[in-house]
C-alpha cells in the first residue's frame, strides 16, 4: 500500500459503544478524511455525515456455475467444498451461493472442466462526500450472510494520499478482522461498564495476536464502574480520551449531529487525539 | 415449544438487558445466548457449566517447511491473500478451502481442523441456560449459534420447556441468520436514534425475508421522542406491535455493574415494570401465534 498517509480503525468488540460517534467526530477534525464505513450490515456513519452520494456500484462474489453438457455428476467439486456449497446428486448439481466463500476450488477440481464462474450479488457500495471528506460504505443485501467480502470491496477503495479513517463493525470475528486487517493503529472505543469491559478484552487479544496497535477511548465516562482503568493500567493500555456521558451528546447523536459540531472544544480534542496516533505511528 | 429471539440490528440498544429479565420472568423456558463472538449475558445470569463441548469449526492450512519448493503456486491461487510473498501463512485471512492442497506439487500443505471455541450447556438459578465462545478472532460463527440452539433445544425437549429465548448478536449477517431461522417470533430492540432506526427497517427487513413474525421494543424512549413517534407511526403503517416503549434508566447500568438483572436489582423501577408488560405480551403472542 504505497502512498497511503495512515489508515486508523476504529473498532469496539460490544456493539452501541460509540464506535461510529468517535470515528466520525476524529474525521472531521482532521480534514482530507477519507472515511471507510466497515460495517456493512448496519452502516450508519453516513447517518453522521449527511454526504451528497453521487455513485453506488453492485458487489459481486463469484460462484460456481455449472456446465450441464459436460458434467458427469462424479460429485469431486461437491466432496472438495468446505463450506457445502454444491450438492451432487445422481443427475444435478445444485449450487449454493449463500455458502460459497469464492475459493475456485470446485473448477481446479473438476476433471471435466465444467465449472465456470458467474456474479452473484451481495451488496452495494455507495460513494459520497461531505464537504473535503470522502465517504465509502458498504451494504450487505437483506438475507446474505457474507459481509467479508462487501467489507472487502470498501477496502479496495483506499485512496492514496488520503487520512484513511475505517468503522468497523461490532463483534471480534471475521467482519472486524477484516476491517482492522491492514490497520496502522485501532481506536478501541469502550464503555466503561461490565459489557464494555469483558468484549474489550476480547479484541485486545486479536489485536496482540494480530500485531496491530491500539489505544483505547472510553466513552459515556462517568457510567458503570472503574474496572476499565485498572484493566488499561494492568495491561499497559494506553486511553486515548474520555469522553463524559452528557445527555447533550446523546440528544445530538440521536439526531444525526456530530457532537463536536456543536461542542466545538471536542473539535480540538479529537485533532489532538488524532495528532497522538500519528505521532506514535510515526507516518 | 416455541422460540423467540431478541434481536437489534444495531448494538448496544438492550438485547441482553431485556432477554436476561425475560429468563428471570420466565417460569419454564431455556435460554440461548447467540452473540458467540462478543456474549455477555452469562454476567447477569451466572451460569453454573454442567458440560462442555470443543467446537470444530472451521479448518486452516498448515504448511510443512521441510517439503515445500517454493513455487509459489499456493500464493498465486490462494483467494484469500492468506499467503505471504514469503510464503508465510496467515491464519487470520485462510478460510480453510483447502485450493493450495491441491495446487501444491509437493503435498506440503494440509488441512487441520481447528478448535474454534467452546459451547456450554449450564444452569441457573433461573433454569437452563446454553451458550458458547467463539475464541478470539475465529471465524463461522454461525455454526457455532446453530450448535447453541441445538443444544438449547434438545434440553427444552428433555425439560418439557415451552420456550427457548434467544439472545442474538447485533448486525443482519450470517451469526443472525443462524439465530432467527426457523424461530416463531423475533423481537427488535431498537432505541430512538436515526442508526437505531435505520439499523432496524434491515432487521425488520431480515425478519421478514425470513418469514419471522416481528415484534418491536423501544429502548430509552424519552433520549428522542420525536424519533419515538416516528418509530411507532413506521410501525402502525407496517403492522408491526410494538409491545414494550421503556424509559431510559441509569439504574439498568448500575444492575448490570451489580451482576445483576433490572427486574431482580428494582423490581418496582418504571423499567422494571414496562418489561413485565413487554413479556405479558409477547407470552399471549406467542401462545395464541401458529406454529
């Protein structure tokens, strides 16, 4: 990735933390934001941006299609597949693309070389901009269970010479591996309750073991207990800010207002925030 | 036997605060938790373990340094980019295919199953409970909830439960999937947000393409009531109950630094109570729905 400034994740394991909040409200403080939304199933930062889209494009995956003519049901690609996505039966082949993962290893096996590719359609990405901010975000089609490889094509939108800034989805399996997969640093954005506390600690170890550096933000400060701060202290974590639970920043978010629009000294807060990352990246 | 899932779309609207007072309310139900990767809803239940299953499920390729000639065949057909321009093997991007075993002129590569986690089957003092973790950073979570939802049924049968209440993960793809398939109703927290809204239309929208009837909940109701009205008005015009509009409440947060759930930590709160009403409802639904 040649030319790329620096790529910042903002990931959070527990779901409602406020990933999409911090991400948003770091981007426009920053400027020449290029702001990749990861999560595919529930993409809300455009709820924050209020962008002017101008482009959607559809999101494919490649899945097996097969040549009845020449196809002699000797059942190899269906035994080959990981992922039961072919189904052989003594005259028909039947294809499951919500299964397939795309390997093409139906077609290397296949002594009669019947099987082609065909598109199938997962999603959509759509592009948009607010004001010197680049927008890019995902949409998994309602009933597709795959979001890696939506969250795959956002990713191929990285632009060089751009702030890149990436939203990931909740949880600590594939869709948030993927989006951090390639990340110079992951914001970890939490709550300091015991929800926010135990999914925490579960993407730290993935990002240990995946090598990426992280710091941790610790929204609606003020709630629940103190626990996260003796966990960042025992483990050597550094928190990046706090930000205090107010009823104002709630109300904003709730109407689609970064907060630091309104509360301009946040807008300076997350420019430091943003100045220590790439400080400690050193890009 | 019926089956509900709590489902949100968006995360951190609830799901866990309400299905953990559910199972409390609850005289004779198993409770599921399905959000496998992140779970939580063990630190209001305390399950006690009675059994434990290793759960295989997925496989990543492993290669042998000794025989490999480095081609770089593997490389080249790998989709997955899981293959290093040194040939080092990344487990997080391998999805186990298994296409460089074949490729592989040397047999250097094989498939190795891989422990992907563990399921539990456990109880509380408010009945039977299962649930799981998916270790950190795995993949096929779906498997792993319909592997939950197995074990929760087969204990419903042996119980003579009447329900099994499914706690499900935030998102529309494949771990939500697994947990609302099949189920006789699910319930959509949602707080008066626009994410909260936009996330719950997909939900609404999931339930649907799966033929689940829905019902809604809103969370923290008095945070936007203008987006309340809205929620409730997108609601009537599609048919939707709305069975529960519950305050926001500090003392939701303070049960849960307690270990505990709303309905035992104040049982007379305002939250308390619209969740009883929440639970009066969906029982009559559920009793009176088909299936």
């Amino acid at each position: 990735m040649k030319g790329i400034s620096m790529i910042v994740s903002v990931a959070s394991g527990k779901g409602g933390t406020g990933k999409t909040s911090v991400a948003v409200n770091m981007a426009l403080s920053v400027g020449n934001v290029q702001f990749l939304d990861c999560d595919v199933e529930e993409p809300n930062a455009h709820l924050l941006l209020h962008p002017n889209l101008h482009k959607t494009e559809p999101v494919y995956t490649l899945v097996p299609l097969v040549n009845e003519k020449l196809c002699d049901y000797c059942g190899d690609c269906s035994k080959f597949c990981q992922y039961n996505a072919l189904f052989t039966s003594s005259e028909k082949v039947l294809v499951f693309p919500e299964l397939c993962h795309s390997c093409g290893g139906c077609a290397l096996v296949c002594p009669k070389k019947a099987i082609n590719y065909e598109k199938h359609r997962i999603g959509a990405l759509k592009f948009g901009s607010a004001g010197d901010l680049k927008l890019v975000y995902g949409e998994l089609e309602i009933g597709k269970p795959m979001a890696v490889p939506v969250i795959k094509a956002v990713k191929k939108q990285i632009e060089e010479g751009k702030n890149m800034i990436l939203d990931s989805p909740p949880g600590t399996s594939c869709p948030f591996i993927e989006t951090v997969r390639g990340s110079d640093f992951c914001v970890l954005v939490t709550e300091p309750t015991p929800f926010g506390l135990h999914d925490l600690k579960i993407t730290v170890q993935v990002l240990r073991n995946m090598i990426i550096p992280f710091g941790v933000v610790i929204n609606r400060a003020g709630v629940g207990d103190k626990k996260v701060y003796d966990y960042c202290r025992e483990e050597n974590i550094r928190i990046l800010l706090e930000i205090p639970y107010q009823r104002r920043i709630a109300e904003l978010y709730s109407r689609g207002v970064p907060f630091s629009l309104e509360m301009l000294e946040w807008n300076e807060k997350f420019r430091t925030l943003y100045g220590e990352i790439r400080k400690f990246v050193g890009k | 036997m019926k089956q509900l899932t709590i489902l949100s779309g968006k995360g951190g609207t609830g799901k866990t605060t309400i299905t953990a007072s559910f199972a409390v309310l609850a005289k004779n139900a198993v409770v599921a938790d399905c959000d496998v990767d992140a779970p939580d809803l063990h630190m209001l239940l305390h399950p006690e373990v009675i059994e434990m299953q290793e759960f295989r499920g997925s496989k990543v390729a492993v290669i042998d340094k000794t025989k490999c000639i480095e081609c770089g065949l593997c490389r080249e057909k790998c989709n997955f980019g899981a293959i290093t321009s040194d040939l080092k093997f990344d487990a997080f991007a391998c999805e186990g295919c298994g296409v460089c075993t074949i490729v592989c002129p040397v047999n250097a590569i094989t498939l190795t199953e891989r422990i992907s986690g563990s399921s539990y089957i456990s109880k509380t003092k408010y009945g039977f409970m299962t649930h799981a973790m998916l270790h950190p950073g795995e993949s096929n979570s779906g498997k792993l909830v319909t592997l939950v939802r197995q074990n929760a049924k087969i204990l419903a049968e042996k119980e003579n439960s009447d329900l099994i209440i499914i706690d499900g993960s935030p998102g529309i793809g494949c771990p939500v999937i697994a947990s609302i398939t099949g189920v006789d109703a699910g319930l959509v927290v949602t707080e008066p947000t626009l994410s909260g809204i936009h996330d719950l239309e997909r939900a609404l929208q999931l339930l649907n393409h799966f033929n689940v009837t829905p019902f809604v909940c809103v969370n923290m109701y008095d945070i936007n009531t203008d987006n309340t009205n809205k929620i409730l008005s997108f609601c009537k015009e599609n048919r939707i109950e709305v069975v529960g509009i519950i305050p926001f409440n500090p003392q939701v947060t303070e049960a849960m630094v307690n270990g505990t759930t709303i309905a035992e930590y104040s049982p007379e709160s305002n939250v308390t109570e619209e969740i009883k009403e929440m639970w009066r409802k969906m029982c009559l639904s559920l009793k009176s729905g088909g299936s």
